[in-house]
C-alpha cells in the first residue's frame, strides 16, 4: 500500500517594507532603547487609539535578544459579518460581540540600536506611519518623552532610482521631509537654510514648471531628491515624494510615487487558517532585518 500523500502546507507571499527610524526628544536625539522600553512597560489595553471610525491597537510588543516583535490590529467597533450561503445564496448578519473587533492584522519588527524597522504590509491594515503615530502619542504621556517625535522613514527601492533616470522631462516635485535624528546638516546644503533655520520637524517641498517648460534636472528640488535617495550611507528622512514628467517619446505625463516603490521584500509564509502566519511573518521580517546593511 503507497504511503499516504501528506498536502503541502499553504503558503502566500507577504510584503515587508523597510524603514529608517527617526526621532527627537525635544531638542536632542531621541534614547531609542529607553523610548521602546517605555512602549513595552505599557499595557496592550493602553497601546491603542481610535482614528475616524477605527480602532488601532498594538497588543502584541514584546522584546527578545534587543529586538521588539509587534501585532497591530485596525478594526471598526460594532461592525458585523456578512456570511453568504453558498449553497442557496442567502445572506446572514453575524454581530460581533461587544468589545472586540472584525480587524486585519499587520506584523512587524524593529531594532532600536541600528534603529531600522520592518513592517508587514497590509492593504486593508494599519500601516508603518499609523504605528509610530500611535507610539510617539503614547510617549507624550510620559514626562520623559512629552517631546518626543517618531517617524519610520520609508527608504527608495533601486526601482525609484531608475524610473527617475528615465525622466526626459520632469514636470513637478513634491517632498515631505523629516527632521534627521541628529541635524539637517548631513544633509543636502539646500536643507540648510529651508529646515535647520526654521527648527522644523517636517518640511513640505513642491516644485513646477510652466506648461512649457521643464524643471532642472540637475539642481533645485531634483537634485536635492537624488541626493536624499542615492544610497550613499545615509539614511532616509523623506515621509513621501511624487515626481509627474514624461518619459522619451511619451506626450503623456506619468507620476512616480516613492509609496509604490520602497525598499521591500517578498517572503512566502505558511497560513494559518487562511492568514499569513503572525510567527512565520514575524521570523521573515527578522530574517529581512537581519540582512541589512546599517546605513551610517
């Protein structure tokens, strides 16, 4: 008798974002390990914010070996499901009870000393930016962190880098910035006088030109761009960035978003009942994190 054939585990492919953590106390560099080690001293109950009609909560925030593992979960309070019968097509509400959520969960990991955090992405769930929101808030309940600022940085994919090039005529730029940990002086000289003057935490930048004409491609806002996204040791400070131009032989415009084209990794993860697995993704994300080189 052949030996019984055991199925294959399901798997799906997740995508895990990378990002730079940035982050001030005030004036002065925010203490990463003291920050996260206050989140975690909190109960899951208290990590937890209601945005519009939603629900964010982090429940989940436990440290192993320096490293911080998080669940955030996004629902709204009160909903129902909706269960179809296939059989003859009738339709049911289902009420959930009170005090819990129909919700989608995002997973992530962050390492305050190489200050570098992956996050699952969800397209229905709490995203990256929600999440240090929601901690930078909570920190300001503590008289050790009232001034405390947090943003995860997303850092530009090789793809953004490329399609830039391709420009042959750059009609708009916009940018958000965050203030860097440090100064704004490791940074493009163009920041200088904009941001470090100013004391800003973010700065909004946008750029047009006339129907007619073309923004420079090698000074102003674009060069200040291909500073920030080259690569070369530093780390992310920019919150988003649109570039809309045409491409050689295109009478179109086409718009290039830094959100579609981060640094992010595909991994294949077992299911569990249906959902990626919150340990598996938890151990991919690691595993990603663990592989990146630590910008200076």
């Amino acid at each position: 008798m052949p030996p019984k054939r055991i199925p294959p585990v399901p798997t799906r492919p997740v995508r895990l974002e990378l990002f730079d953590i940035q982050g001030h106390n005030g004036d002065k560099p925010l203490d990463y390990s003291a920050f996260f080690q206050f989140i975690e001293s909190l109960s899951g109950r208290d990590r937890q914010e209601t945005i519009a009609d939603r629900v964010v909560i982090v429940p989940v925030f436990n440290r192993r070996e320096g490293v911080y593992f998080f669940s955030a979960y996004m629902g709204s309070p009160g909903s129902s499901i909706l269960v179809v019968d296939l059989a003859n097509g009738e339709e049911e509400l289902r009420a959930v009870e009170r005090g819990k959520l129909v919700a989608t969960r995002t997973v992530g990991v962050i390492d305050p000393k190489r200050r570098l955090a992956v996050v699952q992405y969800v397209h229905s769930g709490v995203r990256a930016p929600q999440i240090a929101a929601l901690f930078e808030k909570l920190g300001h309940s503590s008289d050790d962190f009232e001034g405390a600022t947090l943003e995860f940085a997303p850092r530009a994919a090789n793809a953004f880098r490329t399609q830039l090039s391709e420009f042959e005529r750059i009609q708009s730029v916009s940018l958000t910035l965050t203030r860097p940990n440090y100064d704004w002086s490791d940074y493009p000289d163009a920041l200088n006088g904009l941001a470090a003057d100013s004391n800003a935490h973010n700065v909004s930048v946008e750029a047009s030109a006339s129907r007619s004409q073309a923004l420079s491609k090698t000074g102003g806002v674009v060069k200040v761009l291909r500073e920030l996204i080259s690569g070369h040791g530093q780390r992310s400070i920019l919150k988003s960035a649109e570039v809309k131009g045409n491409r050689e032989g295109e009478d179109f415009l086409t718009s290039l978003k830094l959100s579609k084209l981060t640094q992010t990794k595909l991994a294949n993860v077992e299911l569990s009942g249906g959902l990626p697995n919150g340990d598996a993704v938890r151990n991919a994300a690691l595993a990603y994190l663990s592989g990146i080189e630590e910008p200076k």
